[in-house]
C-alpha cells in the first residue's frame, strides 16, 4: 500500500509538473494530452496549421506506454489537473466513472447541429449512453472519433501461393479456414499467429464466434446471467478452439507472444496469416516493406445463425468541461474531423479516417478493406462482462490451446466464476 501510495505521489507531481505553463502572456493554448505515439508528426503538423489559421496554440503532450497514461489521468482527476482534452483511455464502465464524476462534457447538443453525420454510426457508439445504461450515465454523446481501427485477418499472398493456394481466394468459412491451414502446415509453414499472451486479443477472436453463434441477445443474457456458460452453444465456442489445436493451427509459442512480437513473425514471414488491427498496415510497413499482404474476416461458422461481426475501435478525444478553453477546445475538435484534416491524418498514420464522407480518399487497398466492413462491427451493448469471467475465459482458452483444458472444464468454471459474483450482487 504504502508503495502504490508513493506511486500516486510521484504521478501527481508529474502531473502538477507538466501543468503548468498553459499560458504564455495573451497567448491562447488548448492542451491535449494523448498516447497516440505514432500521430505525434502529423498533430504536430496540423496544431502549426491551425495557429496560422486561428492563433490558437495547440500543444500536444504524448504519454507512452498506454497504462503509464492511463495513470496520469487518474491521478490528474484526483488532483483536478486534467488537461482541457484527453481520454481516459478505458471500456465503457471507466469511462461512465469519468463522466459520472464531472470531468467529461456532453457534446450531444453540439453533435446533434450536424457534427455527428460526419462520423461512422458504429464508432460513434462507443462514446455514446444510451437510456437504461447499467452505469446510470445520462443519455448522450462524450467523445469525438479522431480515426478508427478494426480488427481482421492478415495472410501472406506469397506464403499461400508456396503452398498451392490462390492467393486472391482466402477462406471465408471455418471449413475452409482449417483446409487452408493444413495446406501451409504441410508445407512447413506456420499457419496462423496472434498475441494471444494479450487476453484481450484472444477475446476479440472468441467474439468473433460468440456472436455468430449467440447474438447480441444471446450475449446480453449471459452477461444477465440468464444462459449459463454450461450452455451447449458456449461449449461449442471452445470446441473451435480444440479443433484448431488439434490440427496444428497455432504458431509455436502463441499463448505467450504479445502483438508485438506476433506482428514481427508476420512480417518476417515465419507465419501465414495473423489476427492483428489495421494499425498492423503501418506496423509492417515498417518491418518489412516488400511484405505481400491482404486481409479477410475472421471465418464464417456454417451452421451459425447470426453473421460474422468484428471488434472495431476508435481513438477518442473527451474535453473537460472544467476547461478555461472548453468552446475552443471543441472548435478545434470540430476542424480536426473535417474532410481535410482528416485525409492528413489517414495519408500520414495509414489508420482509417473517422470522418466517412473521405473514406473514398483512402490510397491502400488493404486499409480500404479494413474500412468497408466498419458495419460488421460488435454491438456497444448496455451491459458489460464483469473483468473476472472475461479474464478466467481468456485464461482458458489459453490453456485449451495448449492441451491443458478441455472445452466442458473451461464452461464448468466459467460458471462457477459466475455464479459466485452474482451470489455477491443479490
């Protein structure tokens, strides 16, 4: 305790630190803090831009890796030293606790005078609370969608191509997927690799088959508590899993890697295909720009009764409404999402725009295709997981992959995981 303690000092004196100074003389300055490592050129570039057009300094403070940010910000909120845009850089229920406290503005009203047309639906979701919120947030929108993210399947074509596949017809079935998998697996090649040492990857995937086969609804009420994890479709679920281990489809050392170091095997071609972001275009880019690439959606399930859907994201920027620049912070906002600032962004950091009236001006192919299935995105539902069961599944999955745990043992204590919390909540 008294370490965690310490911890917190040293962070708020950080925070009183890198405070102070906002103003200079009649200068007017918006300070925005971020974690976007990779954006910090191109910000750079668009705050210049937008002091030559408006005399507003706009000054961009990165704080990397993300969990040291997300520890800034709270210990910023306890000291009331948050910046006048940020993000707190968490799931819904973190950031319901931000809002609930005070420190995030309600932009609906200035949203709902058009703003919010410009934006993807789907994205626009993931900072919006809808009535009957488990959270007890009021009704609205929070957060602006600086670019968006998703979730899909990278493959080698070269890789597929070696080992007598067409390279321009990648599996769209589960069926097809294993076929596939056998194929580069006889040719010596590792299939597929992901880093699943990071649970929330291995979650991502798993959901991409718990909606096929469960549907929102079918989610929302396991979540209630309503269908047990023992249920026959959930065990189905983690059957994909021992299926895909029994035919050798994991990289060695899969449940280890982080993505890191999942996306340096892809692209030094040691694997075929990697569950990975689109972040991953600007990733391998980096590592290997000869690297011939394409992506498809995670496997269609052939008896499934809901369609594929996939985990999409966005990086949001929340104003605090405690701010002596809050109107100036949301202009600036305002003009960052515009058409051409956001075709900037999309050149620059190869991420897809979260303005979609420009998605056309995209120059990669692949990230074009990243872009085209945003509405394949999973629902913002109105309840969450609790971290627990989430992180217990993870686990187990883990541990099927590599042969220590079948599917029926992981529902078994999945339940009794779940069980136990609501006992505590009655």
């Amino acid at each position: 305790m008294k370490a965690k303690y310490l911890y917190m000092l040293f962070l708020l004196s950080l925070v009183l630190l890198t405070s102070c100074g906002r103003k200079k003389g009649n200068l007017q300055e918006i300070v925005i803090w971020h974690w976007m490592t990779d954006r910090e050129e191109v910000f750079n570039q668009l705050a210049k831009e937008y002091y030559e057009l408006k005399g507003i300094n706009i000054r961009f403070e990165t704080y990397a890796p993300s969990d040291v940010y997300r520890e800034k910000v709270r210990a910023a909120a306890q000291g009331g030293l948050l910046p006048d845009v940020y993000s707190p850089l968490g799931d819904q229920r973190e950031l319901a606790s931000f809002i609930n406290a005070g420190y995030i503005e309600d932009l609906t009203e200035v949203m709902n005078t058009g703003w919010k047309d410009l934006f993807f639906e789907s994205v626009l979701q993931q900072n919006t609370y809808n009535e009957g919120n488990e959270w007890k947030v009021k009704p609205g929108i929070y957060g602006v969608p600086i670019d968006v993210v998703s979730i899909q399947i990278f493959y080698n074509k070269t890789l597929f191509k070696k080992a007598g596949i067409n390279p321009d017809n990648p599996p769209t079935t589960f069926e097809e997927f294993i076929a596939v998998c056998k194929k580069l697996r006889s040719a010596g090649i590792q299939p597929f690799v992901s880093g699943f040492g990071e649970e929330w990857l291995i979650d991502v995937f798993s959901k991409s088959f718990e909606y096929q086969i469960l549907g929102e609804e079918g989610i929302i009420k396991t979540i209630k508590g309503e269908i047990k994890y023992t249920d026959p479709r959930w065990i189905t679920i983690f059957e994909l899993f021992e299926k895909m281990r029994n035919e050798k489809i994991f990289a060695e050392g899969i449940i280890t890697m982080i993505n890191k170091d999942a996306e340096r095997v892809f692209a030094t071609e040691k694997a075929a295909m990697a569950l990975n972001g689109s972040w991953g275009i600007n990733v391998y880019s980096g590592m290997n720009p000869q690297l011939n690439y394409d992506v498809f959606l995670p496997p269609k399930l052939t008896n499934a009764k809901y369609p594929v859907k996939i985990w999409v994201s966005s990086s949001f920027l929340n104003v605090n409404p405690k701010s002596k620049m809050k109107q100036q912070a949301i202009d600036f906002l305002k003009w960052l999402t515009e058409n051409k600032q956001q075709i900037t962004l999309a050149e620059k950091t190869k991420n897809i725009p979260s303005n979609k009236n420009v998605i056309d001006a995209i120059k990669y192919d692949v990230l074009k295709k990243f872009a085209a299935n945003l509405d394949k995105s999973f629902p913002t539902l109105p309840v969450m997981e609790n971290w627990k069961v989430v992180g217990t599944k993870c686990r187990g999955i883990q541990s099927i992959i590599i042969g220590e745990k079948t599917p029926r043992q992981l529902a078994d204590e999945l339940q009794a995981e779940k069980q136990k919390l609501l006992a505590e909540l009655k």
